[in-house]
C-alpha cells in the first residue's frame, strides 16, 4: 500500500543517517557548515540528522520539505561539478565550500 511505502521510504532515510552518523562520527559532520544534502527532496535524511544535533543543508531544485524545516535549503540545481554554485561571493557559496560532508540517497538513481 502507499503508507508501507511512504514508511519504508522513511525508515530508509533514517537507516542512511545513522549509518553516516556511525561510520563518520558526530565531530565530522558538524565541522564547518555541517552536511549537504544534494537532491534531498522532501529532507527525511535532514530531519533525521538534525534531530541528532548535526547542521544540514538540502541543496534541492524542487525541495519538498515545507517552508520551516529545521534546516537550510539551497532551491537551486546542482550542474556539472557544482562550480557555478562554489564560486558564489554569497551565503550558497560558503555553505559549499565550507561543508564536511556531502551525501545523496538516490535509491532511484536521481544522479545518474
């Protein structure tokens, strides 16, 4: 049924945080800016870090998350190696090149 999906699609995302938390330790991923989320969506993998104290972005053209989230969210695209949103003199440029970590979860091969 959908809501088996809509819960199996949360659970994954919160499966993935802990993982990330686990393999890479709490210190790293707050370093900096925190996390970067690239094609998030509706940002379950950035609630989840969040609710453990951990600063996340979700760099997302079409972010599904709400309008209060908890945590940043970047509208824009990421094109090629992502330079044209590195080389920004702004906010989106800091948080960047300032990130510890960067992580997608694209079960459905959104990257390729």
């Amino acid at each position: 049924t959908d809501k088996n999906t809509i819960s199996l699609k949360v659970e994954r995302s919160k499966i993935f945080a802990e993982w990330i938390i686990d393999t890479y330790g709490k210190d790293l991923l707050c370093r900096g800016t925190g996390v970067l989320d690239v094609a998030g969506g509706n940002g379950e993998t950035c609630r989840h870090l969040v609710a453990k104290g951990i600063p996340v972005t979700l760099l997302d053209p079409n972010p599904r998350c709400g309008s209060s989230p908890g945590f940043t969210i970047i509208p824009h695209p990421l094109n090629g190696d992502g330079s044209d949103l590195t080389s920004r003199n702004d906010n989106i440029g800091n948080i960047l090149r300032n990130c510890s970590f960067i992580c997608g979860l694209h079960p459905d091969q959104a990257t390729e």
